[in-house]
C-alpha cells in the first residue's frame, strides 16, 4: 500500500480542481463494458492475507478456478464507516467437487463468484496500477481528464494505467475551505429512509411466483441442496460461513453517524413479528409490554405505504413496479455513497473539517431526523470492535 500524505490525493480549491479524479475514472471503467480489467494482476495487488478457511471438522471448501483473466469491473462500492473505494468483478469459473458428489454432477461444476477487490484503503492508494485492455478512445480520454497516465499498449492491447498519478477525489470545500456537515448528515438519513423503503418492497413481493433455481431444475433438488451446503447456488459461488477466514479486528478511522433510537434498522419481517406478538398479547392478556421502537415505526410506515400501493394495483403489476422502484433506490444510493465517500476523503485523508462545528466531528439537531451525532473513530487508537460506532445503515 502506498503511505502517501494525504496532500498528495486532494485538491482543494476549485482553481487547482482538474476536470476528473480517479473515483470518476473507476467509474468510468465500470460503466464501459468493453473496458477488461486484468483480475489476476489486481487481486494479487489488493488481496490480504487470508487465514484458514476450514471449518470446525478441518473440511475446507472447494477451490473456486477462475477461467478468465481480462473481466468488465461490474461496480465501483464505497464503504459505509471507512475512507475506502472498491472494484467488484463477477468472475467466471467452476467448483471442484469431491469424488464423493451425489451422481449426475461433474467434477467440475461451472458457476461464477462475485469478488471485490480494495482499491482505496483508509484514504490511501492500495492499488497503483491496473493492467487493463481500452478500446474505446473516450475511455483514455477520461483516464487523462482524471489525471491518470497510461502506458502505450503491448502486442496483446494491455495497458498499464498509473493511478498513483491521480487525486483520490477533486474534494471541493466552499470558500471557508471546510465541508457542510448538515449536508453529511442529510445524506446518511436518506440512506436510512432507502433501506427501510427496499426492505418494505421486498416483504410485500410475492413469493409464490418464483420458480425453482435453474441448478434445481436441471439436476433436481437434492444437488441443489448438495451443491448449497458446499456455497454453490443459482447465485454463483461463496465458501459457506463455518469455512469464511475469520474476520479481522476492527482498524482504521471511521466517519459515522449515528441517529439516536436507531442504533439497526430492523427487517419487516421483524417489524410484522413484533405486530403479531402485540397483537397476541392483547387478545390473550388484555395488555402488552412490548412496544414499537422508533426504528420499527419507521420501517413499520414504509411498509404500510408500500402495502396501499400494492393494494391498488391490478394483479402482476406491483412486481414490476417493485423492479423499477428497487433499481431507481439502489440508483439514488449509489450516488449519495459516492458523495458521503468523497466528504470520508476528505477528513480522514485530507485533514478537513466540518464548517457548523470546526471539527471532522459533531452533533446535529437541525433536521427531519432525530439526534444524529457524526463522529470520527480511531479503531487502531481504541482498539474499539464490535458495533460501538457503526451507523444506521448496513
């Protein structure tokens, strides 16, 4: 990882801002399907050491064999606490399967795995270069506008692109040279507002319509549940939990808010669990202790307005209006990670502040929320893990 000082990444006055930074430029990629990234030389670049995957009985999953190297970035994430920026690939292979396999299966069962690779960690470049093929003239021009340089492409079309020669972000602050911490704010509670918003739909999606998973409809139910007891289903590849490496300690800063009363946001199967025991108690008792949290409520409203739109709907088209709806949240959240991740740059990396408070940290009261403190944690300072200080949204 390159230990670089944060003035290295970050532009702050709209003077010195060049027309691109590298965040716009892994979008760029993302959104160019003709754009192949080599996986293989990213991986190795970005990948940390990993620990024994095998489960309590010493079994270790399946080896997933990639069959291709050159892959289109399927997206760029941001995480939700951290100043960090990902690429995520969908990575086509097969599973090697044991001799013992239920008969009917190959030894070599085809399927994909989706895997993410750290690009920025902690507001530092992990990644310097990617070996990539770009047909597409815009493409290189964006690598310039972004600051990205770029070699001259060898005999098979690969080029190397220097994203160390970029700024993370063009982060510009206003005049005052600081960020607008009710902007934060407003942009962390609508992403609470969305979740609870994508959990309500998902309820009310009808679960009788779907059909059985094409690995079941091909080689029947019982490898199909072979298959998901060693992580291979219709969705691709992922090793099951009893063999996932062991999750490191928490480290690094962390720019959170935290809403009060809402500490999770909970699933609206939990919220309708909860109505339900309510409603059990008040029938058999007269009397309940149990009551709505804030949080519940919140989902609870979204529930009943998404359950007033179904209800007015002719059959069939509530799932397709679910579809939409899904892809335009999942649109808007996109964007508004982008942005809170840009202002994460900004104070961890950048050393910036927030304008209402003069500090990377504060209190807001201002708002359609409730009381929502932003606060700024050291994990390594603390040694904090666990949940002390994550946000409302996952």
């Amino acid at each position: 990882m390159r230990n670089a000082k944060a003035e290295d990444h970050f532009i702050m006055s709209t003077e010195e801002a060049p027309r691109g930074d590298l965040v716009a430029f892994l979008n760029g990629l993302a959104e160019s399907a003709e754009a192949l990234v080599d996986f293989g030389f990213l991986e190795a670049e970005t990948a940390p050491a990993e620990g024994d995957r095998a489960d309590a009985d010493g079994r270790r999953p399946p080896a997933f064999l990639r069959s291709e190297d050159f892959l289109p970035v399927r997206g760029v994430s941001y995480h939700d606490r951290r100043a960090n920026v990902s690429l995520s690939f969908v990575v086509p292979g097969s599973v090697a399967l044991p001799d013992d396999r239920p008969a009917g299966l190959p030894a070599e069962f085809p399927t994909r795995a989706v895997r993410t690779c750290l690009v920025v960690e902690d507001g530092r470049l992990r990644a310097e270069r990617l070996r990539a093929r770009i047909s597409r003239p815009e493409l290189l021009a964006l690598a310039e506008r972004c600051g990205v340089s770029c070699s001259e492409p060898d005999a098979d079309g690969v080029v190397v692109l220097n994203l160390a020669s970029a700024p993370l972000f063009a982060a510009v602050a206003g005049e005052d040279g600081m960020l607008s911490g009710q902007g934060f704010v407003e942009d962390a509670w609508s992403l609470v507002g969305i979740s609870a918003e994508e959990r309500a739909i998902r309820w009310h999606l009808d679960d009788d319509e779907e059909r059985p998973g094409a690995i079941a409809e091909q080689y029947g139910p019982e490898c199909a549940e072979y298959l998901a007891g060693l992580g291979v289903t219709d969705a691709g590849y992922r090793p099951p939990k009893s063999a996932e490496a062991a999750p490191r300690r928490a480290s690094g800063v962390e720019l959170v808010v935290k809403f009060r009363d809402f500490s999770s946001l909970p699933s609206a199967a939990a919220v309708d669990r909860k109505l339900s025991a309510i409603e059990d108690d008040l029938r058999v008792a007269g009397r309940t202790r149990k009551r709505v949290t804030p949080s519940e409520d919140f989902v609870l409203r979204r529930m009943d307005a998404v359950r007033e739109k179904k209800a007015a709907m002719a059959p069939g088209e509530f799932a397709e209006w679910s579809r939409g709806r899904l892809a335009e949240l999942a649109a808007d959240a996109r964007a508004i990670r982008r942005r809170m991740s840009a202002t994460r740059l900004a104070v961890v990396a950048g050393g910036m502040a927030f304008r209402e408070w003069g500090a990377p940290c504060g209190v807001s009261e201002t708002g359609p929320w409730p009381r929502a403190e932003v606060a700024l944690i050291d994990r390594d300072a603390h040694g904090a893990s666990g949940e002390e200080g994550a946000p409302a949204v996952e």
